[in-house]
C-alpha cells in the first residue's frame, strides 16, 4: 500500500474518533468545574480535528495516494 493511503486512512481513522469524542455527552451533574472542562475538551478536540483535516489536505496535494 502506498505509504500517502496509509496516512489518510490512519488520519481518518482518528478525524473519527475524535468525532466520536467530540459527541460524547459529558456528565457534569451541573458541577462548574466540570462543565468548564467539558467546554475545553469541546474547543481543543475542534482545534485538533481543524489541524487533522489540514494535515490531510497537504499529504493529498504533496504525497497522493497513490492512485
């Protein structure tokens, strides 16, 4: 397998993950700290799925996938 299809299928392998993640309802039980943390891990998991996709974009224009 070409070495670019191996890194867009481990890209989107976690994109999805992290989506899956990201959906993930957090219990806070109304508690402030906790609610504070769920809304970080909301804005990092953003953050890093943003660098994902850009990464992907750039091993698709650079490397290919070989077909």
């Amino acid at each position: 397998m070409n070495a670019g299809k191996i890194i867009i299928n481990e890209i989107d392998s976690r994109l999805e993950r992290l989506g899956s993640h990201y959906r993930d309802k957090k219990n806070t039980d109304g508690n402030p700290f906790g609610e504070m943390l769920a809304a970080e891990s909301k804005l990092l998991n953003t953050a890093l799925a943003g660098e994902l996709r850009s990464l992907k974009e750039f091993v698709l224009e650079n490397i290919g996938t070989g077909n």
